[in-house]
C-alpha cells in the first residue's frame, strides 16, 4: 500500500499538520513490500513442477471447460474457488494460454 507523500509538520498546535517539525525518513520495504518483486528462480522452479505434475484438479476442469466453449462457467469456477475476480481472470487467462499452446 502506497500513500501520497504526506506533507511535512508545521509545528502549528492545530490542524492535520500539529506537531513538532520532523524530518520524515524513507520507509524500508517490508517483507510483504517484497512479495510483490518478481522473482526468476520461483517462475523457473513452478514451471519445471507444472510441466513434471501436470495441471491441478481445479485447472483441469477449468481446461475442460474451456474447450467446450464455457469461457463465462469456468470463469465462475475459478472465483469461486480462488476468491477473487482478478486472479480468476488470470488463472483463467493461464489455462486459455496453455491450450493454444499445445493446438
């Protein structure tokens, strides 16, 4: 989460701004911050147990779905079972991918 730069203390006793004049100190990135940055050696490492082990039960039936021609059920699928909209999309988007890969 990423916030706007908040303006520095005024050393005023009211307002948003009360407070001693501080200098502000950059913030480190936490380990959740660091999450977010690719990481190589973890894509190279799924890839290599994706292509071994194959698809998950919920990607199969996905993948099924898919070649029938249900794009709008298997994106339903995959919310319901992932949580979200966007990674359903992704995940979705995942699995089509695979497909025109191997046709």
């Amino acid at each position: 989460m990423t916030a706007a730069a908040p303006t520095p203390r005024t050393g005023i006793i009211a307002g948003f701004n009360k407070g001693h004049v501080t200098t502000r100190r950059a913030r480190q990135a936490s380990g959740k911050d660091r999450l977010h940055a690719p990481h190589k050696k973890l894509r190279a490492v799924k890839a290599i147990i994706t292509d071994l082990v194959g698809l998950s039960p919920m990607e199969r039936r996905v993948q099924e779905m898919l070649r029938v021609g249900k794009e709008k059920r298997a994106l339903k699928f995959c919310k319901k079972r992932l949580g979200n909209f966007v990674g359903a999309k992704k995940r979705r988007a995942k699995i089509e991918e695979g497909l025109r890969k191997r046709h």
